[in-house]
C-alpha cells in the first residue's frame, strides 16, 4: 500500500498526488503532525515551493514523521517560477529523520503567488503539469530512484524573504465579508476562527493564501499586494477537497 502525504492550498499539488495515488494505488492524506507513523512500503510528499523553500509545516512533518520498515520515498514539489535546489534540502530534512528519499521531481504549475506575479491559469501550463505528473507517477510506479540537487546559497537568501508566522496580521477584512467560514475551513494550518461574522487569524500563518483565494467575495487581501487580482484554484480540485484535505478527511485514490 502506498500513503501520499500532501500539502496544498489551491489545489495544484493536491491534483498531483491524486493522479500520482491512482496510477500507484494509494491514499492521500494531509501533513497531519497528529499522526507521524506509517508502515506503508511507498511513502510520498508533494507540496508547492515557497521563496526557494518549503511550508513550514511541510518541514516540521517531514523532520518528525516516523517510518516503519524499508519503504520506497519519494517527493515531489510544484511551483509556478524559476526553482532549484528545494527538494534536495528536503532530502537533507529527511535524512536527519533517518529517512531515505529515493526519487524526487518538480512539476510547474500554475503561477498563483499573487503578491508578486500574475496568475498565469492557461490550458498549456495545465497540459504541461498533466504530462509531467503522468510521467511522475510511471517512474514511481516502476520505483525509480535519482538524487535532487543539493540547496545552494540561493536557497537560503531566497527562502529568508518568506514571511514569518505573524505575517497574518498584514490581512485585511473587506466590508463584502459575509462570514462564511470558508477560509476558516480551508486554511491548512488552521490558523482562523470566525469571530463576530469575521475571520481572526492566530499568528501560526504558512502564507499558503488559500483564504484569500477562495474567499467567493474577495474580501481578503494582503498588504496593498493582492487587490483586483486574479484569484486562483486549480480546475480539476473541487473546493470541498481542499476542506477535506486541511480537515484531515481525505483519503483518496482516485485520479
């Protein structure tokens, strides 16, 4: 049996683990550090790149999660620009936990850091994403191995740049709110609460930004960086799974 462990705020590594669970026959579950032991004999982690690096959580997992066995690892990172070097400092994160990872791959994806860049939601990108996943998901069906390449300095200085956990205090709360509480529900690292018909955000921020992007109003924004842009979810990811996934209710193998 294989067990994939996703982190994913838009949907594009979540689409990807999916694909990759339905050519291997697995389960997709969250990064939950409430449970940190599996005994499957294929274990994976996909997750999106931030600033060069990873989610916070995505790091604190992978350095506690404990391994039961001689399992197959394997991990894979989307991102929507220039990157390298990410998932060899996730093999070195791994390695302190005495686990081996064996195969790694990026897949581009969607652009969707819309403090910086614009959202680049075109058919190629995704046709280029399937094609890669599917080619992904036949190497670890067939338990290829490689070695990522190692993080440099750019890593690093680039990754020193990604906000901290109190980052969330530079949200803003526009008048269209309607207290909805999906931002509440999606939010991976279950960082809001619905107070008084508004979100209120805890300080344990990963600035994945899934609330401001499936906020049905587009009532949340960050700094002066985000207003009147476009917002972003992946096509083929369905809201209630993102929810199901930060909830820890996902196990799917469908692709």
């Amino acid at each position: 049996m294989a067990t994939i462990y996703c982190f994913s705020s838009t949907g594009n590594s979540l689409h990807a683990a999916k694909a990759i669970a339905g050519r291997i026959g697995g389960k997709v579950l969250p990064m939950d550090t409430n449970s940190l032991a599996c005994d499957d004999s294929v274990v994976g982690f996909v997750f999106p790149i931030y600033f060069w690096g990873m989610p916070r959580l995505v790091e604190r997992f992978a350095g506690q999660l404990q391994l039961t066995g001689d399992a197959y690892v394997f991990a894979v990172a989307t991102y929507g620009n220039v990157v390298n070097g990410t998932l060899g400092w996730f093999r070195k994160i791994l390695r302190s936990n005495g686990i081996t990872l064996n195969y790694s791959q990026y897949i581009k994806s969607v652009e969707n850091y819309i403090p910086s860049f614009k959202v680049n939601n075109t058919e190629e990108v995704h046709s280029q994403a399937d094609g890669k996943i599917a080619r992904i998901a036949d190497d670890i069906a067939q338990k290829k191995r490689n070695v990522p390449q190692p993080p440099t300095i750019i890593n690093r200085i680039a990754y020193s740049f990604y906000p901290n956990e109190e980052s969330d205090m530079f949200f803003t709360v526009a008048q269209s709110c309607n207290g909805c509480a999906i931002c509440q529900a999606i939010c991976p690292a279950k960082n809001i609460t619905i107070s008084q018909g508004k979100p209120e955000f805890h300080q344990k921020c990963e600035h994945c930004l899934a609330c401001l992007h499936s906020c049905p109003h587009q009532a949340l924004d960050w700094k002066n960086k985000t207003q009147g842009k476009e917002r972003y979810k992946n096509p083929f990811i369905k809201q209630k799974e993102l929810i199901a996934l930060s909830s820890g209710e996902t196990g799917s193998s469908e692709g």
